[in-house]
C-alpha cells in the first residue's frame, strides 16, 4: 500500500503489486541512476511518500539509507554530503540551489537529485540545472 493524495489532495491508499515496485525499481536503475557501492540515498523528504518509494532500487543496490541528523530538510546539512541521491518537491530543489548559490558552490557532492510530487517551474528546473549541472530528474507525472 502505497499513500498519496494523488491529483485531488486527498489522503488515499493505492496498491502496487510486487511486479510494479520490480517494474520501477528496475527502470529507474536503468533510465535514471544506476546506484553505485558507497553511495547513499538521503531521506530529506517524508518516506510514505516518494523519497520511501524511491527505497526499493536502492535497497536492490545495497545502498546505504539515510535520515538527516536535523530529521529536517535542512539545505546546509544536505550540501556538505557526499555520493547522496535523494528526492524532492520542487520548493526543496528551490531552496537547496538558493542555499548553493549563497554558498557559492555547486553541489558537486550530489549525485542524483529526483524532483516531483508537483509540477516545477521552468526558471526553478533551469536555476537548478544552473547550479547542480545535470544531476536533476523530474518525474512528476
């Protein structure tokens, strides 16, 4: 059982098949990020939602799972850390490239950022792309 409130903002249930969660896990590791021994996926963002089902290939991967310190999604904890992967909505891929730009760096730590949940503006997707390189997925949708 997989929780969402999909396109109507209300809280609901959807059932994925264990074919489905293959089905994913499987294209995500080819069409988006293969995963890498040393490498980790960051939950910076809540796991009954995308950044938990984004678990599954990473657990087909012996990833490493984290939880940020903060239990926040913290942009600074986030760019000193290395080899990560990680979901987010866009108004944390906002945030996250406001807080490189202060910093004057460009992430290159990150391996993997998948954005989604909503749709994300083009001059957010393209300051990001700016910041980050090409390091961002969307997959809303």
């Amino acid at each position: 059982m997989f929780y969402t409130s999909g396109t109507t903002g209300q809280p609901k249930g959807a059932v994925l098949s264990h074919r489905n969660l293959l089905a994913m896990s499987l294209n995500y590791l080819a069409e988006i990020n293969p995963v890498v021994l040393g490498e980790a996926l960051l939950h910076a963002a809540p796991t009954s939602y995308g950044s938990g089902l984004y678990m599954v290939p990473h657990v087909l991967g012996m990833d490493a799972q984290i939880i940020p310190e903060s239990g926040l999604f913290e942009p600074d904890e986030i760019l000193v850390l290395k080899g990560i992967s990680f979901f987010a909505a866009p108004t944390m891929v906002r945030r996250l490239t406001g807080a490189a730009k202060a910093a004057g760096g460009t992430a290159p730590r990150l391996k993997t950022i998948f954005c989604g949940g909503a749709p994300m503006y083009v001059v957010d997707c393209k300051a990001a792309l700016a910041v980050f390189g090409p390091k961002l997925t969307q997959i809303y949708g």
